[in-house]
C-alpha cells in the first residue's frame, strides 16, 4: 500500500479517530476548554509528474480541512460529530476556505512521493458557529437542554388571558405557543410534557392556589423542577383592535408580546424580548391571531439568538458555576478550595457564598462546563475521603464527601 492511500484512507475516518483516541496530526494552542482560534496542522498531497506546485496547493486544502475538523470537535461533542458527519462534510468540511482568516506555513517537508507541511491557521470562530448552528449541530454543544413555555395569550374578544398552568383544564395550545414551539424545536431543543406538570398541580393544592397568570420566578421554577426542564420561557401575549380604517370594514390589530428566559437551575437570566405587530383585517379575531403570528415569530428569533450568544460566551469563556459540598469540616474548606484548583481545569476564580451544617455553597468561575468539572472531581480522594456526585445540572454540582477508614 503506497503512503498516499494509506493517508487516504486515514483522512476518510479522522475525525472519530481524533475524538475518540485524541491523538493525530492536530494540535491546539489553546485547553479543550475552551473554543481555539489558532491551530497547528500538517497536510499531505502526492507530488504528481513532478508538479510540487500543485501539490503544495493540495497540502494545503488537506490542512485546512484537518484545522476545521480540529476545531468542530472542540465545539461539538464527538458522538455529534462522528453521527453527523456525512453533514459536516456537505456543509463544513467542503467549505475550508471560507474559515480560515489566515495561515502561514512553518514547515515543509518530501517524504516519497508526498509533500508533508505543517501551517499555523487562524480560523474565523463566529463564522464556523453560524452555520454548525444552521444545520441544528450547535445547540447540542449544551446538552439539548429540555425547555418549558409558560405563556399566557389573550386575543381580541377575550376578557382575560389564557394559561395552561391554572390547573383546573388544559387548554389547547395558543397561536404564540405553537410558534414558540416550532421555532424552538426545528433549534433542537425538547420541550417538556406539560401534562406531567398540570398532574403534578392537581396533586399539590396549595400550588394550584398561588398560581395565576403573573407567574413569580419561584413558581415558575417549581413548575420547572416538576417536569426536569432546564430552561424556562415566561411570557404574556395581548391583542388589541383598533378602529375601522378610513371608514371601511378592516380593522388595525396590534399584538404585544414580552418574554424573559430563566436558567431553571440557578434563576439566571438568559434572554429577555418585546414585541409588537400590526394586521389588518375585516375580523378582529383572525387580525388578532395573524398579529399575534408575526410577533411571535420575531420574539422566538431574538429569544433564541440571546440564549445561543450567552450559551456560546459561556462555553468559549469563563462563566460562574455552584458547588454545593456537604460533608465538609470548616477546617478543611481553605484545603478544598486549593484542591479545587489542582483537580479542576480550567478554573478562574472561587467565592464563598455560605457555609452551614457542614455544608459549603461556592461560585466557581471556570473555562468549561459543569459537567466537565463534575467528571474530574468525581471519585476524586481529599482528605481521606473520596468525593461522590450526588446531582448534577448546567450551572449546579452537589457533591458529598464519603470517609474512607483504613483496617
């Protein structure tokens, strides 16, 4: 087998084999944790009737998709990749050159009949996150988190709004939900069974009771914890008509619409819109619900945008998240915090927040996620005790320490 088709034949499956084993041709300049900009490659191509030109050429398309390979397995999780590669390769891989800013080359080399090189590439991140996200590859990237709207909806002729959560019915789901819904999924988020959190009201009286449309964040997370959703969309959407324009039969309705998105987990903020429309019609009703579609659609746009820029700031930078330790002598929290440190990659900075009952609260601002720093402590040993992970969210790890007692 001549190296040419064996380096084909390599190329073909690099990508799960990178992930899988970490090993290769690629190296990165920057930790996993975070999204690299600069990267190290090397490229191949046979030198053919003496043509190095041509093949120098080739090397360097070849390195250009290793870097872009690289840097999408940095920002999606390898069974991602390897699952959807066939995409990848139609959408992302085909198009190297638009993804790499600049490059230069720092060594080349013949081997045979093949022209080896090594750049250093510069590849343009904002763009490479734009369209993994337009073929619904980017959201993985945290988890496919499950997601609950709580939106009430009055149109034209009601008197009062309209909300699944009141417990005594379910009604049918409102024009903006449906939207909501829609625009939500085809992003790759799930959406929780709402009929799991109306069982869970009927089963808590005093829940049902405190409920009404103007949904505090507590209770919305509440109805959150009961159906394990992630994330929370809270919003109201009215319609109103106007007048009859210039003396005729049509009428000026207009929707108003607001939304805030909530991390069920910690209650932090992640996206807050307003909008409004207009749509004429000669009923009310059916301007309302049109009004109400185009007000939709841009709030579920901008929602999704803000969630997907603060998603994208966390996972590429350093953000804050919980550790709650129980089991933990007061004594031996400086300790900890040093073990922290030591054990966990990517950590900036540690704050104490409370300490109770044995139990300490700290935020930890890190490069990474809370499930990478989850896996490192866990079965971790301090102070001879081992550290077992007793729940785990996006923004929240409990952990527990277990004494270990020597015979």
């Amino acid at each position: 087998m001549t190296i040419n088709k064996l380096v084909s034949i390599m190329s073909k499956f690099f990508v799960s084999i990178v992930l899988i084993t970490a090993t290769g041709f690629i190296f990165t300049s920057v930790s996993y944790a975070g999204t690299p900009e600069h990267v190290v490659v090397e490229g191949y191509a046979t030198i053919t009737g003496d043509k190095k030109d041509i093949a120098r050429d080739k090397a360097v398309s070849d390195a250009f998709r290793r870097a872009i390979e690289q840097v999408v397995g940095v920002m999606v999780e390898a069974e991602t990749v390897v699952r959807n590669f066939e995409l990848l390769n139609d959408r992302i891989y085909s198009q190297t050159v638009g993804y790499i800013k600049n490059y230069k080359i720092i060594e080349e080399k013949i081997e045979g009949d093949t022209l080896k090189i090594r750049i250093e590439a510069n590849v343009a991140i904002s763009s490479l996150e734009k369209d993994l996200d337009a073929i619904g590859i980017l959201i993985k990237r945290v988890g496919k988190p499950r997601l609950m709207l709580l939106i009430s909806e009055q149109n034209i002729i009601h008197d009062k709004p309209s909300y699944w959560w009141a417990g005594n019915t379910a009604p049918s789901i409102g024009t903006v939900e449906s939207i909501l819904t829609q625009k939500f999924m085809e992003k790759g988020f799930t959406l929780v069974d709402r009929q799991v959190i109306l069982a869970g009201i009927k089963g808590d009286p005093t829940l049902a009771h405190n409920l009404d449309v103007n949904l505090s964040n507590d209770a919305a997370l509440t109805l959150a914890s009961m159906g394990e959703a992630e994330v929370v969309v809270i919003g109201h959407a009215v319609a109103k008509a106007g007048p009859s324009i210039m003396e005729t039969t049509l009428r000026s309705c207009q929707a108003n619409m607001s939304a805030k998105v909530i991390n069920a987990d910690n209650g932090e903020t992640l996206a807050s819109v307003s909008t409004n429309a207009v749509a004429v019609h000669v009923d009310p009703i059916t301007g309302g619900t049109e009004a109400f579609k185009k007000a939709a659609n841009e709030m579920a746009d901008k929602l999704i945008a803000q969630i997907l820029a603060k998603w994208q700031r966390r996972l590429g930078g350093a953000h804050t998240i919980k550790l709650i330790a129980g089991g933990l002598d007061f004594s031996n929290l400086a300790d900890f915090k040093k073990f922290l440190k030591d054990n966990v990659r990517g950590i900036v900075d540690i704050y104490e927040r409370s300490y109770r009952d044995g139990t300490a609260k700290l935020d930890i601002e890190i490069k990474g996620s809370a499930k990478e720093a989850a896996e490192e402590l866990s079965n971790k040993m301090f102070n001879k005790g081992v550290i077992v992970v007793t729940s785990l969210t996006g923004n929240v790890i409990s952990i527990k320490f277990i004494s270990i007692h020597n015979p």
